[in-house]
C-alpha cells in the first residue's frame, strides 16, 4: 500500500471526527469572543482597565470561562445544528456510493424489535452506571465531577434537547452511520466496532467518559450491525442520554444508592434481563427471514 493510499485511506476514515472536533473548537471560540464582547459592553470601565492591566484581563478572563462553562451545553447545540446538515450530506453520499456499488447493508426491522432495542439500552446504562459508581472510579477523576456539573448546569429542556436529542443523532452519523460503516467497508465487525468505538471513547476526554463511552459505542455498533439501519444506534444513544438526563434531574441515583445492598441486586437482575434481550436481537436476522417467509407463504 502506498503512501498516497494510506493517507487517503487515514483521511476518509478520519475526516468525520476531524470535522466534528473542528466545529466544536469553532463554536468555543466563537462563543467566546461573543461573551467577552457581552462582558466589556456591560463592564466598560473594566475592558479600559483590562488593556492597560494584566491582572483585571486575568480577571476578565477568568469570569468569561465561567461564563463560557456555564453554556457549554448550549454552544455544543448549536454546534450540533451546524455541522449536521455536513454529516448528513456524507451519510448519503457513501449510501449512493455503495448503492451504485451494488453493496446493501440496510434492513428493515419490524417494529417490536426496537421495542426490545428501547428495553435493552435502558438495562445496559442502568448496569453501566452502576458498574462505574459502584468502582468509585467516579471520585478518583477530578475532570469528571466538573464536566458532570457543566452538562447539567442548564435546565432540563435545554438538557432533552441537545444532550438527549441533537447530540446523540449528530454523534451516531459520526461514529456509527460514517466512520464505522466506511472501517467496515474492508473488515469484519469486531475491527469497525473497536476502532470506532475507541474514537469515540477518546473524543470524551475523562477516564469515566471514555470508558463508558467505548463500551456504549461497541453496544450501538453491535445495534447497527444487526438492525442494518443507523437509526437503531440513534434511537439507543438517545435513549440512554435521555435517560441519563432524566434520573439525573430527579437524583434518582442520590435516593437508590442510600441503600447500597439494593443498588447490586438490583443490577445484577437487569444485567440478567439485557442479556436476554441481547440474545434475542442476536437472532434478529432469523426472525427477519422467518417474517419475511410467512408473508411470501
């Protein structure tokens, strides 16, 4: 393989992340710059103090990246909205591609399978939430706690809308509906599964973010893979941030985990049901054939 080879090959596969990354840096800064205007056209007095002293711009810039922190959430919406519209256009482009190619990949699964898709992302982040809390992995990451703080420092509508809705579709297009399906193209599904999946996981930048982040991103490839549609790993990662959002508006976790005995019971039981689940969206593909075989009969 030549080097012209390898680089596009890096390029192609790499390009949504990129793009992705380079459009939540953008959106910060834009961001920025739009609070610290805000804050001299309120402050005056203080932006002349800023240009002539060091420790009141030191000042000035600290309040701004509270400021900033403070709205994160809404900065990556409107990130999300931007960009969207870009990972759309690539989704479609490689699906005519493959299309013309003569390569199908989509299916069409009946409706009570994303029943059990809905019960089993549920169970995974109940177990995987758990699992996290329970290793205390939480209080040893400094970064998380804060980052914690920062998603939900919103209100909730703010936190459906863009942590439960807009972020999980624009991730999915990303990580599944492009760079797993494109890895896929020339490997088996445990390569495209991992290698997304670690992309994933290291986009988050905490310990505690990436590694549920790597665990969930092998789960919605394992969704794709078998449900043949992106809206499957779309419809899971929504469900679980809207979950996550949800139970964290209403301390859910602050009430259950006053009784710790509970807490394991009660995770080893739905661990047991969303491997049930799993078992039964294994055989996904069979249940197809054997619809489809009825309806022809």
């Amino acid at each position: 393989m030549n080097q012209n080879t390898v680089t596009n090959r890096f390029f192609y596969i790499w390009m949504p992340a990129i793009i992705h990354q380079i459009g939540l840096i953008a959106a910060s800064m834009v961001s920025a710059f739009i609070f610290i205007f805000m804050y001299f056209s309120k402050n005056p007095e203080q932006a002349e103090q800023a240009l002539v002293d060091r420790s009141v711009m030191e000042k000035v810039l600290e309040e701004v990246l509270k400021i900033a922190n403070e709205n994160v959430v809404i900065t990556t919406g409107i990130a999300c909205l931007c960009l969207l519209p870009i990972f759309i256009y690539m989704f479609r482009k490689d699906e005519a591609k493959r299309k013309a190619a003569g390569v199908v990949y989509s299916k069409k699964a009946p409706v009570f399978m994303y029943v059990s898709l809905l019960l089993f992302c549920l169970c995974s982040h109940y177990v995987l939430q758990n699992i996290i809390n329970l290793s205390e992995i939480t209080t040893k990451v400094e970064s998380y706690e804060a980052v914690q703080r920062t998603l939900y420092a919103k209100g909730i509508g703010v936190q459906i809308l863009v942590l439960g809705i807009l972020n999980p579709i624009c991730e999915e297009l990303i990580y599944r509906g492009l760079i797993f399906r494109r890895e896929r193209e020339s490997g088996g599904f445990l390569q495209a599964g991992i290698f997304s999946s670690l992309i994933f996981s290291v986009v988050h930048g905490n310990m505690v973010q990436m590694i549920y982040a790597f665990v969930v991103g092998i789960l919605l490839a394992y969704l794709y893979e078998k449900f043949g549609s992106v809206w499957a790993p779309i419809a899971g990662h929504i469900i679980m941030n809207m979950t996550s959002v949800l139970l964290t508006y209403f301390k859910f976790y602050q009430v259950i985990y006053q009784n710790i005995t509970f807490v394991m019971i009660s995770t080893v039981l739905v661990a047991g049901g969303a491997a049930i689940i799993f078992l039964w969206i294994r055989n996904i593909e069979e249940q197809q054939e054997t619809i489809v075989k009825n309806e022809e009969q």
